[in-house]
C-alpha cells in the first residue's frame, strides 16, 4: 500500500494573493500599473540622457563611459549635441558651434555668431531658470561647457546618487512586499528575485564613481542596469498574473 505524499506546509504568516480581499489586491494592482508606468518612463529618460553620445545609434558601454569619465576629444557641449540634444538642432548650426570651440571659443565670434543661434534653438530650456540645466544666455557659463569634457561631476554625482538611493529603495520595497505574496518555487530564486535589484542599486550607483577612475566599470552600470529591469519586470507580471488570473493553490495549507 503506497504512502500519501507529504501534506506542504508553508509559513504561518505567508498569504497567497487569493487569500486576501478584493480591496487589498486593487490596492496592490494600483501601486503596481502607477510604478510600472513611471519606470518606463524613468528608461526612456535614462535612454535619451546617455545614447548617442558617442556619436552611433543606441545606448553603448561607450556613451556610458562618455557620461561619466567625459571625452577627451569633445567639449561637454559638443558631448551634447552629438548625444541628447542632437535632434534640438540642424546639423549645420552644430557643426558650426563645433567648429567655434576647436578655434579657442572666442567671446567675440560667441556674440556675433554663437549666440544668434542658441537663442534660437537652446535658450527656451537653458535660460538659467533650472539649476539642473546649463545656463546658455552668458558667454562665461558657455566657455565652461566648451572646455574639454571630463564627464560629470562629483557634485553631480553626490546630488543624483542620494536621490537614486532613496528613490530606487522605496520602488523595490513595494515591489517586493507584493511580490512576496506570490507563489513562487524554489524559495531561494524567490528571495534572489527580491535580492537582486538592491545589490544591483549599490553596484550601479558605486560605478558612477568609480567609471571616472577606470572606463571598464562603465559595465557595472549597463549590467546593473539590466539586473533592475529583469527583476522588476519579473516581479510585476508574476504578481498580476497571479493576483488576478491564479487560483489558490491546493498545497498551500497553513499551520495553526
């Protein structure tokens, strides 16, 4: 006569999310389409912030080292017109900007040439109203993004990475309180799941600094980068599938 298979027991304090109420698991589905949305949107921010900055089509290691550790043959401002702004202005126009900064950047050719031209094209963002943005009205402000671009600065990367810091944790705790409701085998791959995003943070955010110091770290930040995506990816779609389209599975019998 054969054994019944061993009853499963899982933990007392974990709930599948078909043990919960409707309420909670709308609230859950809310936080879930409103992040998912603003994580686009956070890709294609990142996408068209560092592509192209080495002059080719897409996101590279390359733009990514260029972002960070600067680019010894450009000036900032040729870093950007060639990358993020390229489509803000005709290439003419760029070309002769370009050619005004490899002449020395004189404030006489600024004024009668350089000028005209960023006003026409540039100033409706960069007019010095957003101390995120670089001030293109004044020729001293101009000659700065002109010299040789060294990527960005500590500064820069102390003001963003604080930022990133607590607004990265606070996206990957919701995801992951969610996301432990889900059923999800073996445990270890779950708790990896969960893991991998936080390590990822660190790793990424380290790379900024440390890219400036050696290119190769710059693939730090492209494989960390990946690592956020999948993570929050996999856990978005396993716990609306199984928040709304999973039965309760029979295996899961609680302890009282």
């Amino acid at each position: 006569m054969s054994k019944a298979p061993p009853v499963k027991h899982v933990h007392r304090q974990y709930y599948h999310y078909s043990e919960y109420p409707r309420s909670l698991r709308v609230l859950y589905t809310s936080a879930l389409l409103v992040l998912g949305l603003a994580y686009l949107f956070a890709m294609i921010q990142t996408y068209m912030s560092h592509a192209a900055r080495d002059g080719k089509p897409g996101l590279s290691i390359e733009d990514l080292i260029i972002a960070y550790s600067g680019n010894k043959e450009n000036s900032r401002l040729e870093a950007a017109l060639k990358g993020p702004m390229i489509d803000m202005i005709d290439p003419e126009n760029a070309a002769t900007i370009s050619a005004w900064i490899h002449k020395g950047a004189e404030e006489s050719v600024f004024s009668d040439t350089i000028q005209p031209i960023l006003e026409d094209n540039c100033i409706a963002c960069h007019d010095g109203s957003n101390p995120h943005l670089p001030d293109l009205t004044k020729f001293k402000d101009v000659q700065t993004l002109a010299a040789t671009d060294t990527g960005a600065s500590i500064y820069t990367l102390v003001r963003v990475s604080h930022i990133h810091l607590f607004g990265l944790t606070f996206i990957f705790f919701i995801m992951g309180l969610v996301f432990s409701h889900a059923l999800v085998r073996p445990v270890w791959f779950k708790c990896t799941v969960i893991a991998v995003p936080f390590v990822a943070i660190v790793l990424d955010i380290g790379s900024w600094y440390l890219t400036k110091l050696n290119p190769n770290f710059a693939w730090i930040i492209y494989v960390g980068g990946i690592g956020m995506g999948l993570s929050f990816a996999y856990m978005w779609f396993v716990s609306m599938y199984q928040m709304w389209f999973m039965e309760k599975p029979e295996d899961l019998i609680h302890d009282v």
